[in-house]
C-alpha cells in the first residue's frame, strides 16, 4: 500500500503535512491560466466563507528549480532560448537561473552584439561578475567582409571577461573584393578572401584570458597561419575541431606545440602536410584517443598518424574507407574502443582484425552492404555492447537486416538505427 493510499486528506490529522507543501506556481498554457490549490475539510462540512491562509511555505530549493528550467529548455543538446527567456519572466526565484543557463552559451556576431555582451559581463559589478563566471561555451564570428562586423580587439576583451569559458567555437571570413560577394558561392571561392593575422594586442588578450581546453576553428580565409597562433595562446588545449582552409607553419613559430590533444578533428578539401601534423602532434604521443575525419584523408596522411599514435587510438571516424590502403591503416589501430565508417560501401578487410576488441561499430547501411562481418561479430565479441546504423537508400531493406538485430537482442547489444546522418553523427558517442 503507497504513502497517499494511507494518508486520508479528509481528516484534520492532515492538516499539518500540508504546511510543508510549497505554494504553487501559476503557469501559463496555450494562454490558460492554470494554478493549483490544496484544501481538506472535515467530511460533511462545508468550507468557510473566509478560510485562514495556510501559513507561508518553503520555495522550491534552487538545484530543483534548475533541473526542471533545464529539463524543459534542452533536447538532444540543444537550447531552446526563446523558452528559456519565458522562463526567465515566470517569478524571480527562475529568473536568475535561466539567465545563467541564457548566458552559459554566448555567440557574438557584431560588434553591437558584442558591446551589449560586455556591459552585462563587466567585472566591476557583482552581478556582471556572476554573469561572466556562467558563461562556459563562446561562439565568434569575425566576419572581414561584414559591415558591422566584430573586431579583433573587441572579440579578445569579451574573451578576458569570461574566466571559466572552456570551449570557444571561432570561425574566420576574409574581406571579399567589392561587388563580388556572392551568396552561395563554392567553399573554394569563399576560402581566397584575405584576412589580417591576429595582432600582437589581440594574441596578448588571448593568452591572459581563461584557459580553454576545447577549439573548434572554422577558417574560411586565405591565412593559413592563424590556427597556429590561436594554438601557441593556448596550451592547455585538449580537443580540437579545424576545418576550411589547411593551415601550415609560420617560419617565426617554428617550435613544436605544448599542446597535448585528446580528441582531433579534421575536415580539410587537401589533407594537411606531414610537417604540420608532427608539430600539431608533437606533445600529443600517447593521449590521443579520437581521431575524427569529416573527409577522406589521403592514404600518406593517415599512416603518418596511425604510426606513431596507433597505441592510443581508442576511437576513429572515417567518411569512407574503399581502398586496401586504409583498411590496413585502421587494422594497425589494435586498441580501438570504437569505429565509425559513415558510408555503406566498405573495404571488407577492414573489419578483420579490429571487431573482436571494438566496444561500439558504426556503419552506413544499404541493400549491397556486406553485413556478415558484423553478425559474427555481435555473436563472438563479447566486448561489443553498441551497433550503430544509418540506413541509405533502400537499407531498410537489406535481406541480412533481420539477422542483425536478432543477433543483438540475443547477446543484449543496443541497437540504434537512423536514416538521418546528423542524428547518426550525434549517437556516435566517443
């Protein structure tokens, strides 16, 4: 019998368990009013004209509070702002958690934008103080070619007001030649638009701000020496996310880089030279656990890495792997946890010797895909605990499919189908 089966709300004895139920909260639906209210009165007695208020209750504690603000504002990841501001306008016991949670995620594309941001942060206020102190993740446009575009100077202040940011998404534009920027243009066109190195002022605000641990640069410029300054201001970088134009190595910053990367990501049209991977990777031997690629990296390219990083490798994402090259490549990856080979058409022989030791396998999936290897490893591997598939065209369809699933509900293997190559990319877990 549950606790409500035994407590008896007609009797007066209850009375006294309600003064620890905390006042309800109006809230609004669709534009109706709804509010909740809690009386008990002795069986056969009607209730007063005037009753007595119950005596003021406790508010709700503020970890509940923002549990339930964030419950309702993320889905698979992402921030409904707009709920989030209504939520900010309820009471004033939400209003300063859903402004952290507004300003845990800060983008500045303008230099409006940016101005308005710095006067809320300023650290000469309390309230600016605790402001700055919630934002974590910055996302920046420096966009050469905007009118109103943000400046450096003014991206390195709002940086410096926001000591516990841990990841900064920054992405670069060069100035086009007037008259001839063109919406839509190929990412080829759009990466041959010059942009100005990063100033002495700038880099200097750069290094005396928060120290990141997570980069994601995105350039679409002719300057391929700026991720290696943006790299040399922060050495306590552990992921990192580049695509756009591939960078090379200033002559001035020659030495090798501190960094000691845990997860890389790559997407380059050109895979970058072996001298710059080695002094990208220079202090990354032995933690390098994640090695992602959005595009096919040359076959030179991904030996070099695999050769001296193979012992560390826990988990590599590849768009394709067709030729034997690569598929000997991942078999010398001995300690991968996890593989991700996104299209349905795969070299067979990469599966030989990596599936027996894999935690969790991803695959595109058409009706000619070779699926066997797959089976057998859901049967056999004992380590195998996740299969993640996206179907192409016709997929659905494949005549081993059945097989698969079968075999991973008998060894209790989740199972994650999609037909959506983003949602794919996100259940890829490493």
């Amino acid at each position: 019998m549950g606790f409500f089966a035994c407590l008896d709300l007609s009797s007066t004895r209850a009375h006294p368990l309600l003064t620890y139920l905390p006042t309800p909260l109006p809230c609004s639906t669709a534009g109706l009013d709804v509010s909740f209210d809690i009386t008990t009165f002795p069986p056969g007695k009607l209730p007063p004209t005037s009753s007595p208020r119950l005596p003021s209750s406790i508010p709700l504690p503020l970890e509940l509070v923002i549990s339930i603000i964030e419950f309702a504002c993320f889905d698979d990841f992402k921030l409904d702002e707009t709920l989030l501001r209504q939520c900010a306008l309820v009471c004033r016991a939400w209003s300063w958690p859903a402004q952290r949670l507004l300003f845990s995620r800060v983008t500045l594309q303008t230099q409006v934008a940016c101005d308005s941001f710095c006067a809320a942060v300023i650290r000469s206020t309390k309230r600016g103080r605790m402001l700055g102190d919630t934002v974590i993740r910055m996302k920046v446009v420096l966009d050469h070619n905007h009118p109103h575009g943000l400046s450096q100077h003014s991206f390195g202040d709002a940086f410096t007001l926001c000591p516990h940011l841990y990841e900064l998404n920054l992405a670069l534009y060069g100035r086009a030649t007037q008259g001839k920027d063109m919406v839509g243009v190929p990412d080829v066109e759009s990466m041959r638009r010059p942009a100005p190195a990063f100033d002495n002022h700038t880099l200097s605000l750069l290094k005396s701000g928060p120290r990141i641990t997570a980069l994601h640069f995105s350039n679409w410029s002719e300057n391929q020496h700026s991720l290696a300054q943006l790299l040399y201001a922060w050495p306590t970088l552990k992921a990192l996310v580049i695509r756009g134009t591939t960078p090379q190595i200033p002559s001035s910053l020659a030495e090798p880089l501190a960094c000691s990367l845990e997860q890389l990501r790559m997407n380059f049209q050109t895979s970058p030279s072996i001298d710059f991977t080695s002094w990208l990777l220079h202090s990354s031997f032995g933690t390098l656990r994640i090695l992602e690629f959005e595009r096919e990296p040359s076959a030179q390219f991904l030996e070099y890495v695999v050769d001296v990083h193979s012992t560390s490798l826990h988990s590599l994402s590849l768009p394709l792997c067709l030729s034997q090259t690569h598929a000997l490549a991942v078999q010398r990856c001995l300690q991968l946890r996890e593989l991700c080979i996104e299209t349905p058409t795969t070299c067979i022989k990469v599966y030989r010797k990596v599936l027996g030791t894999l935690e969790h396998v991803a695959f595109g999936l058409d009706r000619n895909t070779v699926l066997q290897p797959i089976i057998e490893a859901v049967r056999s591997n004992d380590a195998l605990k996740v299969v993640t598939v996206n179907v192409w065209h016709d997929g659905d369809k494949h005549p081993q499919l059945s097989a698969l699933k079968i075999a991973c509900a008998y060894r209790g293997v989740e199972l994650r189908i999609t037909n959506d190559i983003q949602v794919f990319r996100l259940k890829v877990v490493c």
